[in-house]
C-alpha cells in the first residue's frame, strides 16, 4: 500500500510538505522539552524520568522522518541497508511512544485518584518507574525487528523507493493487527479509562486550576484519538480488504493512506505542545517568557510610582 501511495507523484510532494512542517514543529518542541527535563527540572521525580524517555522516542521519530521526507521527493537514495535501518527506527518511535504515554497514563492515574497510595511507595516508584521504562524500550525493540526484517528498496518507474516487502500475507496481517490491538487499541482503552477517572477526580477536588487540569487532560486523549483512530481504522479496512472480507477501490484507499498516516506522524507534535503551552512549570524556560515578566514587571513598578506620586500631589 504504501508503495502505491509512494507512486504518486501528488501524495508523494503533499506527504514531503506535511512532513517538513511537523519536523519544524517536533523538533524544537521535543529538543526544548528534553533541555527542561535534563538541565533546568532534573530527574528528581518518576513523573520527569517517563517524560524524558516520552521525548526521547519522539526526537528518534522525529530525526527519521528526515530521510522518509526525501524518500517522498527523490526516492530512496540510501542504499537498502539504510532502508532497514530508518524503518526500525521510525516504527521503534512510534511504539515506544505508545508505550511511555500509557505508562505516563497509569503513573498520573495512580497519584491523582490513589494519592495516598502513591505516597505510600515514595522511593520505590523510581525503582517501578525504570523497570516499567525498560520493559517498554523492550517490547517496541522486539516488535519493530521484524518491519526491520521485512523492509527493503524497490524499484519503480519514479525511482527507487524504500517499502515494506512481506513474504506472505500472513506475516503482513499479522502486523497490522500487532499495531492495531497492542499499541492502540490497548493503549487507548487505558488512556480513556485513567483520564475519564481522572477527571471526575480532578472536578471533585478544590484544586484551584482543576478546569485547567482537566482541559490539559482532555486534550491528551483527544489528540490520541485524532492523531491515531484514523490511521488504525485505515489498517483495518486494508486488512479486511486483503483477507477479501471488505472491498474498497485503490485510488481511495491511496488518499485514506495519506491522510491518515500524516495524522499518524504528526503525534510527536502532541507532547511538546500540551505540555509547554498547558504547563506552567515548561513554559517559564521559554526566553519570551522572560521579557513577557520583565514588562509585567516592569509595568506594575510604573503604575505603583505614579500613583505614589499622584497621591504625594494629592496630599500636597
């Protein structure tokens, strides 16, 4: 499929274009994130270290949509060792990154609706939480060999191009549906479940900024929803059109394909972006912020002058 779609000299400059914005985006979103967490807010709590390992798998996904940008404008010109490689490492960031939010997810679920449970644990949540880390770099290694074993360079009449090549239709199903049931369908069951309780935790509470909690959890799961449901549902559809049981013309499953796998791409824009603009404690390091404080600053110490001196004025 994907190399049809790659046949396509209009999804292939579309797919170069929507690829080049979310790298700009990802990039120095998740490079910024990983500077906070490494250099300004330390590695102190297990709520940092599973963000730190979150924005490592964006940037690994991140840095390989570089060479799948050219790949869409001139082909693969990397050789097919090369091919191998970057498919490893592309769906090696896709899968942990599924893998760390559902952690993310169930770590946050703990402390907001079991606090004293997770009070309780104290220093051994850093021993849960690396062990966890671990397991999940584990499993996304294991799972995207095989796109490794199965990935080579084709040649077709635009160039040459870098896609997958099962030997058999088992194999290619069998991977769908690892990606469909394992690392979404699993993982946003868990999502939806933890932030529903945790939302109705949150309003409960008298958290001052429990509306703003709960938008910034809300967005999480919505962006999940957007960014994945439909490439899922996509890989469904192809899958039950390859075993004959649905039947859908080419041309649409092309465009369903590139639309849905941009959608796909584009969740390691979702992590930088809710947490620096829905947490405070990120977007304080940004260097706006601080001029943004200096003239607030700067603004109070005017106005509390001249009304000092209005009201000298005044007693005069």
């Amino acid at each position: 499929m994907g190399k049809n779609c790659e046949e396509n000299f209009s999804f292939r400059i579309i797919n170069a274009i929507c690829c080049s914005l979310i790298i700009c985006i990802s990039l120095p979103g998740n490079s910024y994130l990983l500077w906070v967490v490494l250099k300004k807010v330390g590695l102190s709590s297990s709520a940092d270290c599973l963000l730190l390992h979150l924005t490592v798998s964006d940037l690994i996904f991140t840095f390989t949509l570089v060479p799948w940008t050219v790949n869409h404008i001139w082909g693969w010109i990397f050789g097919n060792l090369a091919c191998k490689l970057f498919t490893w490492c592309i769906f090696l960031g896709l899968y942990s990154y599924m893998m760390f939010l559902t952690v993310m997810t169930v770590h946050r679920y703990v402390a907001v609706v079991y606090p004293v449970f997770a009070s309780s644990v104290g220093n051994r949540s850093r021993i849960y939480t690396h062990i966890a880390s671990a397991v999940a770099w584990l499993i996304s290694v294991g799972f995207s060999l095989p796109e490794m074993i199965f990935s080579g360079t084709v040649d077709g009449p635009d160039g040459v191009f870098c896609v997958p090549n099962y030997n058999s239709i088992f194999v290619e199903l069998f991977g769908y549906f690892t990606q469909i049931i394992l690392f979404f369908l699993l993982p946003f069951l868990v999502i939806v479940f933890c932030h529903t309780r945790m939302g109705f935790a949150i309003l409960q509470s008298r958290i001052r900024s429990r509306n703003h909690a709960v938008c910034v959890i809300l967005s999480i799961a919505v962006g999940f929803f957007i960014c994945w449901a439909p490439y899922n549902i996509f890989l469904l559809f192809f899958s039950l059109r390859s075993l004959g049981i649905f039947i859908l013309w080419e041309s649409v499953l092309e465009v369903i394909y590139c639309i849905t796998h941009v959608l796909a791409y584009s969740h390691c824009c979702l992590n930088p972006l809710v947490h620096i603009f829905g947490g405070k404690k990120f977007r304080n390091y940004l260097p706006w912020s601080r001029g943004f404080r200096r003239l607030s600053q700067r603004i109070s110490m005017q106005t509390f002058s001249n009304s000092n001196s209005f009201s000298g004025q005044f007693h005069l």
